[in-house]
C-alpha cells in the first residue's frame, strides 16, 4: 500500500464527487454537482469525456443495459446509451437537490438528498428499485453521503454528514431492509467532517474528510488504522478503480475555499492502495 496520493485529472470542479468504477466501459465517472456536469477518465489511454446534465448532479453510476442513472435536483433520471433521457422518478421539492447515491449488491440506487440551506432534517435516504418504486428509508437526514456495503453485503455503511459519524446497518435477507443502526466510528472534533466512502475486498471502509485534508482506513471492528494525507482540504469520496481495482481514486472540491490549492477540485489517485470490490450496475 502506497501513501503518495497523485494526479489523475487536473480539473476545477466547484464540487466533484461520487467516483464510480465502470467496468464495462474500463473508466472511472464522477461528477461535479454545482456546475451539472458528469466526467469520465479512461486511466488506460488518458481519454476524457464531460456531459452537461440539465440540474444538479450528485451522483452518476452504471446501468445493467448501458447508460447512466443520476440523482438530479428533482429525482432520478436515466441515460440511455444514445444519450437520451428520461425520468425513473420525478419528485421536485423546492431547495433541495440530490446528493450522493450508491448501488447496492441487489442492483438497487439508494439516494440521498439534502437542502440547499443545510437544513438539519430536510433530506432523506431512499431505496430506489429498478422500475421506480421507491422506498424512503431514512426521512429525517441533514447530508446524505458516503453509503455502501460490507463484502458479504450483510452490512450496510452510511454516513449523514453533521453528526461526524459512519453509522452500520444489518442488512436483511431481501437486501432492501436495514435495521439496527449503530455508530460504527466517529470521526473526532478538528479532524473534518466525513463524506464519500467505500468498502475494501478485506471489509476496511475508506472515508474521506471534508475540510480535514484526508483519507481514513478504518477496520470492519471501527478502528481507524491508517490516515492518507492529501493536498486538498476539501476531499469528498473515493472509489477503487482500474483493472484489478487497486487504485484508490478520489473527488476534491474548491467551493467555499477562499484559498484553494491548486488541486483542489481534482481527480486524485492513490495507488496500489489495496483492492476494492466489485460494483455492480443499477438493474434498470
């Protein structure tokens, strides 16, 4: 394991986020939310693409079939392979937007939202099934990030931003139930607030510290066993890419800073970091 992060993408995003490794296609996605625009990197030729979304974007992640599902302002949208869109779901709710999401082992999206005023309970975390329907699991959120699951996808790992926590769910048989909420660590006073993560083949969560300038490993027991400097102070998530997927990349962000760095809002990458589990694509 390497603790050197570098430069993958050298970009200006307002707020990147939500990396996601795309095995199909042999490149990374993410997004940069404020400026509605959803990038991808081919890290094997350097090959770039930028796509304009008409809202918001908190996320972007594979289809089974092909395309895109994203969390926009208003619901969750579907790309077609052609490029053409469509909505899945369609709930506009004045000053809120869409925030992170993730794709569970089943294939379904669980999205968050969050208000634009940072509103304590404004936002919410909802399982959303291939054909829509959808199921809000959490109701009473601030901002909703990092979410994803154990390697035997018996545990569920989430984040809601203010509270500093990575709280842990029990994931029933049908995949679709959580239960059990517990803390699974906290993340100190000073030390930044915890954003994006995502879970290792050995069942270790990596977390990224929003204004706190890092990475953080913690073991499945909740010990934190390894900190990542980095350049940037406003890291946001992380997601293990590339062929083997050993390579740890991570979104940065340059809103709010009056003195960014100059990576601030890049692509970074950390490799050989270890080895992440595979994703699997939204089902619809």
């Amino acid at each position: 394991m390497r603790d050197r992060p570098e430069l993958a993408v050298r970009e200006s995003a307002a707020l990147g986020e939500g990396p996601t490794w795309d095995p199909a296609a042999g490149r990374l996605i993410w997004v940069d939310i404020l400026s509605a625009r959803v990038h991808t990197f081919d890290p094997a030729t350097g090959r770039r693409t930028v796509m304009a979304t008409e809202q918001h974007v908190g996320a972007a992640k594979p289809r089974a079939g092909g395309g895109l599902v994203v969390n926009l302002r208003d619901g969750i949208g579907l790309y077609d392979t052609d490029g053409a869109f469509r909505w899945l779901v369609h709930d506009p709710e004045p000053g809120r937007r869409g925030n992170d999401a993730a794709v569970a082992p089943d294939g379904a999206l669980w999205a968050g939202t969050m208000r634009y005023d940072g509103t304590e309970t404004g936002g919410s975390l909802a399982r959303v099934a291939a054909d829509g329907t959808t199921t809000r699991v959490l109701p009473l959120v601030a901002c909703s990030n990092g979410t994803g699951w154990s390697p035997d996808g018996r545990l569920m790992y989430y984040i809601d931003t203010p509270t500093r926590r990575i709280d842990v769910f029990d994931v029933d048989a049908d995949g679709a139930h959580v239960t059990g909420r517990r803390p699974f660590a906290v993340v100190e006073e000073g030390a930044g607030y915890p954003d994006g993560l995502t879970v290792d083949a050995e069942g270790a969560v990596w977390v990224a510290l929003w204004d706190g300038a890092a990475l953080c490993r913690y073991t499945p027991d909740g010990r934190l066993e390894r900190t990542v400097e980095l350049p940037v102070r406003r890291p946001t998530a992380c997601a293990f890419g590339g062929p083997a997927l050993r390579d740890l990349y991570i979104t940065s962000a340059r809103t709010g800073l009056d003195a960014p760095h100059p990576l601030s809002g890049s692509l970074l990458v950390l490799p050989d970091a270890g080895t992440g589990l595979p994703g699997t694509p939204f089902a619809g």
